[in-house]
C-alpha cells in the first residue's frame, strides 16, 4: 500500500482500480 507516492494521476486510480497497484508494485 503506497498512499504517500508520487504519483498523482496513479493515486486516485488506485483507490478505483486495484489491479493498478499490483501493477506499480504497491499492491496490497
């Protein structure tokens, strides 16, 4: 779980889409 990132465009999808945090490598 990574809410701190830089990513602002990858922040609020990450909330959407839990697939995308595995893909960042901030999965669960």
């Amino acid at each position: 779980m990574g809410g701190t990132l830089p990513q602002g465009p990858r922040a609020p999808q990450r909330a959407v889409m839990p697939l995308t945090t595995r893909l960042d490598g901030c999965g669960p």
